[in-house]
C-alpha cells in the first residue's frame, strides 16, 4: 500500500504512456492502471494521544468502476533537446 506513489508519464511521438519505476509496468492510461494495478484506495489520519504514541486511522475503499480514482498531484516536464 502507498500513501504517495509516482509514475512516469512519457510523451513520445505524440503518445502519453505512464510507467511504473516501482514495478516495471507501463500503462497507455490512467484509466488502464487503475483497472491492472489498483484494488482499492485509502484514506488516514495520524491520531497523537498521550506522549510518544501515536496511531494511523485508515479508511478504505474500492475503486469504483468506470471512475478513475487516480489523482495527478505534480507533473514535471523535461525535455532534452
């Protein structure tokens, strides 16, 4: 399970593809590693109580299908030209 996950979106001659440095997969689209790759989402908070405890409560989900659940936080664009 991640909490924050990158992908690589590559244009290349005019195609986007994403890939998947942590499992070596490239998908054509969101949409498609949505539907190969995720199960489920999840959502947490850090609860701090007493000193020096703490807890993460998680609240999960299954991906709802036709909706792509994937978010884009940051794109970077290099080009090597």
């Amino acid at each position: 399970m991640f909490s924050n996950h990158g992908l690589a979106a590559v244009t290349l001659n005019g195609v986007e593809t994403f890939y998947d440095p942590s499992y070596g997969k490239t998908y054509s689209s969101l949409a498609d590693m949505e539907q190969q790759a995720i199960d489920g989402y999840s959502t947490g908070i850090i609860v701090h109580g007493p000193p020096l405890w703490q807890r993460e409560l998680l609240h999960f989900r299954k991906k709802i299908s036709g909706s792509v659940g994937i978010k884009v936080a940051d794109r970077w664009t290099y080009d090597n030209n």
